[in-house]
C-alpha cells in the first residue's frame, strides 16, 4: 500500500481520537513519553548521555578545549550546540550538510540552554579578548519517533551537568593544561524545554512521529528551574490563540518542574 495511503488512514485516526480527548498511543493530552536519561555513555568524551524519550534516542557529547572568544564577548567562553540525525535513525535522513530542520534544531536547543544561562559562561575565560575555554555539544539522533527538540535538550543538559572541566594554569601568560585536575562545570540552573502541538484546536505534549506529520503548528517553551520562561520557539504554518499559549505555557512550567526532577539525578545536577 502506498506511504501516502497509510499516512492519511493515521491522521484520519489521529484526528477521530483527539476528538475524544485520545491520543493513538493511549497517553493523555499532556503526558510525557517515558523518559531515561544514561551518562557517561562515551568514555572520551568529558561529558556525555543517551535519552531515551519513548522510541526516540538520542547520544550527546560535550568536547571542553582551549580557543579563541568571539570579537564581541572577550569576556565570555564559548558555548556551541550541534546536532545530526544518522541516516540508521529515519528512513527520511541522508548523510550529508544539515537541512533547514536540522538546523532549526540545533539552535532551539542551543538558545534554551543559552537564554536560561545555565553555564556562567564569564568563568571560562582565562585571558580576555585572547583565551577562553569553550564547550562544544553535539547530539547524534540514532533512534526517530519524534519530539527531536525535547530528547536533544535533555541531552545536552544531562551532559554539560554531568561533564568535567580540565584545568589551564597561566604559565608566563600562556594557559597550560594541568593534568589530571578537573573541576565541574559553572552551571547555575537546569533548563527544561517542553514542545507541544496543535492538531485542530487540540494540544498535546510531546508527540511522537506519527503526531509530529499531523501537527498544524508547534511550540517549544523552555523554563529554567525558577519555573521562568526563557525561551520559545514557534513552527508550522498554523497560530495559537492567546488561551492556548497561556495553557502551554503553564504545561511547559509544570511538565518541566517533572522533568527537571529526572535531570537532577545525573552527576552534577544536585547542585543547581
């Protein structure tokens, strides 16, 4: 039978639940996937974790070295998110530079973790305008059924609270690395991201694929542990009605508080 055949006879079921306050996997509206998060899953790495949010996996690393600050922030290390989807997580991916979506991904994830201020970015600077360590993320999609911005999220905080620091001395105003010393991370808070659709004029939490190809729009709100909004990201062609941003904003406070909870288990999440 044809993709397209079997993808309208499941939005056409989709759309028959949803109606009832159902959902094609049996959750309620605002309930979560089961979610597992796993660090020190890559050994070379000084920080890392796998999430598991329902079918959807996730591998993330952080790489800590030495570079330049950017010509505006001499004052501030350096924080980058990355991501890819392997072409073994989807039938749809293919190797190669990342499309749009992708990208799209990447910087939703990485202004979360940016606008909350989780790493206090002025403690990594050795020599300002010169010197600066930076922290370099990035996620590997190896398992796609949807909600990719959540499962990088949790990611890529999982593993920058659970990452080491290696420690540089200034020796004559060159910064030398110091074997063996570590210190953890300058983290000041546990960013949670929440993404909700729309189909009709129904919100659901974390959709997974089949729901993901039905959504008329998309929102990604992320808190920080405060349970302040901090950043949002809006997609797809349909809006939201000014009640319906006020409920996913109070969903995206009180799933994140719920998730926030599973990410202060890892190594260093205690601490904010």
């Amino acid at each position: 039978m044809n993709t397209s055949i079997i993808d309208a006879l499941k939005k056409k079921k989709i759309l028959a639940l949803l109606k009832n306050g159902q959902r094609i996997d049996g959750r309620a509206l605002d309930e979560l996937r089961p979610l597992t998060v796993d660090t020190g899953v890559i050994p070379k790495a000084e920080g890392s974790a796998r999430v598991r949010l329902g079918d959807t996996e996730v591998v993330c690393g952080v790489k800590i070295q030495l570079d330049k600050p950017f010509p505006d922030l001499g004052d501030r290390g350096i924080f980058i998110c990355t991501a890819e989807i392997l072409p073994l997580a989807d039938p749809n991916a293919e190797p190669g530079p990342p499309n749009e979506e992708v990208i799209e991904l990447a910087r939703v994830v990485d202004r979360g973790i940016r606008e909350s201020h989780m790493i206090d970015l002025t403690k990594l600077v050795l020599i300002k305008d010169k010197s600066v360590i930076g922290l370099f993320v990035d996620n590997s999609v190896t398992d796609y059924d949807g909600n990719l911005f959540d499962a990088c999220s949790y990611a890529s905080v999982a593993s920058v609270l659970s990452c080491k620091v290696p420690k540089w001395e200034l020796k004559n105003d060159v910064p030398t690395l110091v074997p063996g010393e570590v210190s953890d991370p300058p983290t000041t808070t546990i960013p949670v991201s929440v993404t909700m659709g729309k189909i009709a004029d129904t919100i659901i939490v974390d959709p997974n694929a089949d729901e993901w190809k039905c959504m008329d729009s998309r929102i990604t709100i992320t808190t920080n542990s405060d349970g302040n909004i901090c950043a949002v990201q809006k997609g797809g062609e349909d809006g939201f009605t000014f009640d319906q941003l006020v409920k996913c904003s109070e969903i995206s406070i009180s799933t994140g508080a719920k998730i926030r909870e599973i990410l202060k288990q890892v190594p260093g999440g205690n601490k904010c």
